[in-house]
C-alpha cells in the first residue's frame, strides 16, 4: 500500500483517452436505440479490429477475461488436459484454465522481455499438455517464433493474450494473428478501450464460429433449444462504438506510447539503480505501460520507492505477484497449479518491480517530474 500524497500535485498511472469520434458514435447508438447486444458498431468494430491486428476474424464480448475463457472453450480445453502458462501474469491465466476444468502449469519468465521463456517450455510438457498461453507483457511480444516452433513440433495450441500489447509485432506480424486465437483486453487503462469489453480473434474459421456462438448463451436456429453450455459474454453497441472510435485512432495511440517510452529512456538513462523496458529485435514493443526493475543493490523492495513516490503525488502500480505465491492456489485441489518448483525471474520481477505513469494524456513536463521524483527516491 503506498502512502498518503504529500503534494498537491497528482499524476495518475494512467487515464482513457477518448479523443476521436467516440461521442458521435455513441449518440447515434442512443438516438437509434440500439444499446443492447446488436446494432451496427459490434461487427464494425469485430471487422475493423481483426483487419488491424491482420487476422481474418474478430468476436468481441464483455471483457478480456471472457475472450480467454472463450478462447480456450473454443480449443475444447476441458478436464484432464494441461495449460502451461507464465508464472508471472495476472491471475485471470490461472483462473480461466481452472474454470475449463483443466490445469494451470507454471512456467517462468524471460527476466529481460517478462514474457513465457521458450527455453523453459519443453520441460513442462506432459502427455497431458494441450496448450501453451502466451502473456504479451506490458506492451512487448514474446518470442512467438520460438514458442510456435515449440507448439507445432508438440502439436500444441497457442493463445496470445494480447491484452496489453495492442498493436505489437513479430517480425512485422501482429500479437493476436500468431498463434491459433488471441484474446484482448479493452479495460480503462488498455491502449485502447471500451470501458469494459474484450475481443477473440483468429485465423480458424471454425474457432471464430464457436466462440461467437458460445458468447451468446450458444443460442442456435432453434432459439430456445440448446446443444453446448454457453455464456453470457456478449459485448453492447455503445461498448463496440467507443472501440470502433478508438480503434480509429489506435496508430496515433501506438506512437503515444512509444513516444513516452523513448522520453522514460532518455530521462533515466543515468539511474543506474534500475532496469528500463527493453525492445528485441524481433519485437515491436507497444509499452502499454513503462516498468521498471529495481536493482538489488538498492536493498529496499519496489513497494518502498512506491510508497516514497506517492508522497510526491506520482501513482503507480506494482508488478504482478506470481502466481506460485497466490494464496488462493495454495490449498490442494486437483484442478489447481502444481505450485513445486522454483521461479526466481517471477520472483525477483515482483519483488523489485512497478511501472510508471504512462496514460496517452501525460505529458513531457508529467514525466520530467516522475523521472526527477524517481531518481531522488532511488537515491534516497
């Protein structure tokens, strides 16, 4: 928990920008009263944001969290099969295995991109494993070149979680085309959003078919008769008409937060208390947010350089806790991770590691002041 605000002055860690034709678009969902679940702007938005992200088909529905779900309903994971995923990411990856009636297993993270460590893959496939989750993470691709080289010799599915990597490429291929279904998010603080909302999207035909039909309570011909257990995951017109706004601008947004990065690197370069975000070569790094990893020389936790940055009015936000460290999983069950093992990246990444203000409405003077406020409490 970071302390109380010392200063008057606040710079939030990030806030939506609804800067295109967001208004206009959600007027004429009211003034045609379609709000609901149908209505012109969910297939705009579907069409418009597959063709950005080069995939041939887009399902929206109600969050990030539903579009993985759905996707791995989709690849009809279910009881029995293995889902391996970074120990290092939000809780959702666990959780949506676990709902599917499969396992979760943990495997670690690249200490450098705080992607799925290709290297580390092959070592956890059983002959129960069906698929491997992909965590874009904080804007930077992982090395999918790699990861689907894996996944074809093993005959395995991927899912992109692309929730934080809107617009992010390998070699010139975007996040949620690559693998067999990606999932995004478009929650508040996203790169682009819907206030709530998330989207499916692949290159399978039949995969985009049963997602979109799963998503709607798997509502058939026959209305009211139903042949698979569905959800209610569908996504509105006013949600798809802010998306279909912001989707628009998504390029402008791109460079935005490229922009801020490049500024954090320059206006930093000279802590060298901490490690800065990094871009490989394969990678477009979109930077959905700027972490930073404390070095441990320093000898205080992330949590202590936050508490003393809220002092000074900057928020922000800490690194995920692993999800080997989760105290929900720690009881016994047979659906939950094997939590036996050892993840030091995962570790070491949530003990050291926050990110910075990096909203598309911060400005140069914000992040002169963050970098200043950053630099004293490094050196404090």
């Amino acid at each position: 928990m970071t302390t109380a605000t010392t200063t008057e002055r606040f710079i939030p860690v990030c806030e939506p920008l609804l800067d295109g034709r967001e208004r206009e678009y959600v007027l004429d969902c009211i003034d045609g009263n379609w709000v609901s679940s149908l209505g012109k702007y969910i297939p705009e938005f579907e069409k418009t944001f597959a063709s950005y992200c080069h995939a041939t088909h887009g399902v929206a529905c109600s969050s990030g969290t539903a579009a993985l779900h759905l996707a791995l309903e989709a690849l009809d994971i279910g009881p029995g099969d293995e889902v391996i995923i970074p120990s290092f990411t939000l809780v959702v990856s666990a959780n949506v295995v676990c709902w599917t009636g499969a396992t979760p297993v943990l495997c670690d993270v690249e200490a450098d991109t705080w992607c799925l460590d290709p290297k580390r893959i092959e070592e956890k496939i059983t002959p129960n494993t069906k698929a491997i989750m992909v965590v874009h993470m904080y804007g930077h691709p992982a090395d999918m070149d790699a990861i689907m080289d894996i996944a074809n010799r093993h005959g395995l599915h991927v899912i992109e979680d692309g929730a934080e990597a809107h617009g992010a490429e390998v070699n010139g291929q975007r996040v949620g085309s690559i693998g067999h279904v990606g999932a995004f998010s478009f929650y508040g603080n996203k790169i682009i959003t819907t206030g709530e909302g998330g989207m499916v999207t692949t290159n399978d035909d039949e995969i985009a078919s049963r997602v979109a039909l799963l998503r709607n309570q798997a509502f058939e011909r026959e209305r009211f008769v139903h042949h698979h257990v569905g959800f209610n995951y569908r996504m509105t017109n006013l949600q798809a008409a802010i998306g279909l706004a912001q989707t628009e601008k998504l390029d402008d947004k791109v460079a935005s937060k490229i922009a801020i990065a490049e500024r954090y690197d320059d206006l930093l370069a000279d802590v060298a208390s901490l490690s800065r975000p990094v871009c490989k070569a394969y990678a477009k790094n979109v930077y959905w947010m700027y972490g930073v990893v404390l070095d441990e020389s320093l000898h205080r936790p992330a949590s202590q350089v936050r508490d003393a940055l809220a002092g000074m009015g900057v928020e922000t936000r800490a690194f995920f806790v692993p999800m080997h460290r989760q105290p929900v999983y720690q009881g016994k069950h047979k659906r939950w991770p094997d939590l036996r093992g050892h993840y030091p990246v995962s570790d070491h990444l949530s003990r050291y590691g926050f990110y910075l203000p990096s909203g598309c409405t911060l400005t140069d003077e914000d992040q002169v002041y963050v970098a200043d406020c950053l630099r004293s409490a490094c050196c404090a």
